[in-house]
C-alpha cells in the first residue's frame, strides 16, 4: 500500500493549513460544576473570562467557543511535540462582536516559524457543542528584486 501524503508545515505558497476543534458543552458545564472558574483561569485570560462573563456568571456557550478557538488556533501552527500554550493565545472581542485572536510569547514564536503573521477564526455554538474554525494567514516572503535591463553598448 502506498504511503499517503502528507501537508507540510505551515507556509508557504497556497498553503492554507486549517485547524478546527469542537467542544462539549455538557463537558465544560461538568468541568466548571466540579472545579469552578478557577480551573478555566489556566486556560483563559482576565479580559477572556470577563468576555464570557454575564450578570449569571460564565456564560457556558462563550466559553466553550473561546476555548474551541484556541485549539483551532494551535492546530494552524502545525507543530509537533508542543503544548498549546494557553494563555498566550488570546481570542478577544472586537468591536463589531466577531472574534479576534492575538499570539503573545511561545505562540507567536510558533507561528512566526510556520510562516504566519496572523490567525483568523470563527466561532460558532448551539445547546451542545461550540465549534470554532481558524485559519493562517501567512506572512508574506520577501521577494528578490527584479534585475535591472542590461544597459550595455556594443
């Protein structure tokens, strides 16, 4: 049998290396249930918990996003033998509402050597499950310049 294929790393031209994860909600609810906030706080910033944060408390479904986001956003830098660095992957809300994701620290190192300069992703949750897609965008290449016509006389 033939071997298959594999995707190389990150980068280059019309490389496109999507990464997608899904989470129970049920799951995180038992999570939070059994060891409270404090157990997602090593997982998600301040200013993320706060984003998930409603006069009930978390809001479940947001979290369950925000953490799915990370590990879509992780499955993008294409790296072996590396932990998800948690909290130095941060999906934010921008001003119109949509997700934003920010690399700090060992995540921005990770994608700067697959090529990215930025990861994009969308969020998406029902009752039971929150999914999140995201994609790189990869840094562009330096270009080598163009030669100048030769200009010599005969």
């Amino acid at each position: 049998m033939p071997a298959r294929p594999v995707a190389p790393p990150a980068g280059g031209l019309g490389w496109a290396n999507l990464g997608m994860d899904i989470v129970s909600v049920n799951r995180v609810r038992r999570l939070l249930a059994q060891y409270g906030e404090k157990f997602f706080e090593r997982m998600l910033t301040p200013g993320e918990l706060d984003d998930c944060r409603t006069s009930g408390g978390l809001d479940v479904l947001s979290l369950c996003g925000r953490i799915a986001a990370k590990e879509a956003a992780f499955k993008t830098l294409r790296v072996r033998g590396r932990f998800l660095p948690w909290p130095d992957i941060v999906v934010r809300r921008s001003e119109g509402g949509w997700p934003l994701v920010e690399l700090h620290g060992p995540a921005a190192d990770m994608a700067a050597e697959s090529g990215i300069a930025e990861i994009t992703v969308s969020i998406s949750h029902d009752v039971d499950y929150a999914v999140a897609v995201a994609a790189p965008i990869i840094a562009p290449t330096p270009s080598a310049p163009t030669p100048l016509p030769s200009t010599s006389s005969s």
